[in-house]
C-alpha cells in the first residue's frame, strides 16, 4: 500500500519552484491523477501559479483565513476525487493550514507537494516554511542552483526600493527578479520593489548588481598627487 507524503521543496527566488510545481502537476495528471493547485500572492496576480519561463496555470487562491482541510473535506463529501494538491508559495501560508496540508496527508492519505522559500529579505525563516520544515516527510533543495551576481550560490533573497537594498519592511510585498532596477516614477506614491537573489557576503554587505556596478565606475585615483 502507497503511503501519502508531504512533500516540500524549496531554494531561493529564481530557482525553478513553480515552475517545478507546474511539471509536478503535469506529471501527475497525465497519469490519471486529479489534482488541485493553490497559490498565493503570485507575482503574475491573483489565482495564478506563474513560471519565470513562461508557463501559467489556474489555481485556487489562499488566503489568511483559507481552510485546506475544510475545502478538502467538503470536496470530497460532494462526490469530488482529490489524488494529491500542489501547493505554490507555500511560505506564505499560515502555520495552522500547513497543519491542516499534514492532517490531509495523513487522515484522507492525499499527497501534497509544497513549493516555497524558506527565508525573508530579512533573512528570517517564513512562518510557514518554518513549519514545513518541522512536519513535511521529506524537505527537497532544488538542485538548480540560483546565482548571485558575482557568479556564487545564491543563498538571500534581497528586497530593493528603487534600486536600494532594504532590509526592513512588510514581509509580504509582491515583486520580481529583475535585472535592472526601475527607476522612480517621480509621479509615484510608492516606491518600486524588486528582488534579487545573492550570496550571503553580498547579502550582509547590501552590494546589490546595481551598486557593484555603481562602485566599479567610481575612478580609483591616481598614486600620487
């Protein structure tokens, strides 16, 4: 007898997450398997799972005061078949309906694979992916690796405002990578956020792409005077 799992694979911004969950679903559905895929505050907008390659799907969307095992149940008790769920963005989920993903595991033996980051830009663990951590089968670390720009591992992710790392804030802000910082819409009320992933000494230094590039048209001057 095949036992559910609770799956969670995680890396940093960039490393492939949904688009691995999108290829997670496909595999299983194309087997005959009925599924369901859930996200929350993905970057393309709301009820969406979107990949940086390009590929979308529908999803349900999860909200602070979503109930997994409340909409699995009444799923089921309508006729429903539900094999396993995919779960994206899973670090912004609550600690209670990561709870309720391990209860669905167990008692209706449903398998979920969850998709998400485990840190901040603060670098603190996400509420959620904490709790993953502390109750999924199994924790995965893509093996696709992001890079920082200085062409290490990338381990942080890092927010910037209009091009300038912070390192305090809402937790939640929707954004993307990018590989130029916007400039400020002088017209703007809110500054322009993006993210970058680096490694941890250019984390801790703040020295985004942009500001290594910045400090490296600085002249040197010149030996003597």
């Amino acid at each position: 007898m095949t036992v559910a799992e609770l799956t969670f694979w995680t890396g940093t911004m960039d490393a492939g997450k949904s688009t691995l969950a999108l290829q997670t679903n496909h595999n299983h559905a194309s087997r005959g398997r009925v599924g369901l895929i859930f996200t929350s505050h993905d970057r393309a907008g709301e009820a969406v799972v979107s990949s940086r390659l390009g590929l979308t799907h529908d999803a349900l969307e999860v909200t602070d005061d979503f109930s997994f095992w409340r909409f699995v149940v009444d799923r089921l008790t309508q006729g429903g078949r539900i094999d396993y769920l995919v779960c994206d963005e899973a670090q912004f989920y609550t600690p209670t309906q990561v709870d309720d993903l391990a209860k669905i595991t167990d008692e209706l033996q449903i398998d979920v694979f969850c998709f998400g980051i485990l840190t901040d830009f603060r670098t603190s663990l996400f509420p959620g992916s904490a709790r993953l951590v502390e109750l999924a089968d199994r924790t995965e670390v893509l093996q696709v690796e992001a890079l920082c720009w200085c062409g290490r591992r990338a381990t942080h992710n890092a927010r910037t405002e209009n091009g300038v790392m912070v390192t305090e804030g809402d937790v939640v802000v929707v954004g993307d990578v990018e590989e130029e910082p916007v400039p400020l819409d002088a017209a703007a009320a809110e500054p322009v956020v993006a993210y970058e992933v680096l490694c941890r000494q250019h984390h801790r230094r703040r020295m985004t792409a942009a500001r290594a590039r910045a400090v490296s048209l600085v002249s040197e001057p010149l030996p003597f005077g």
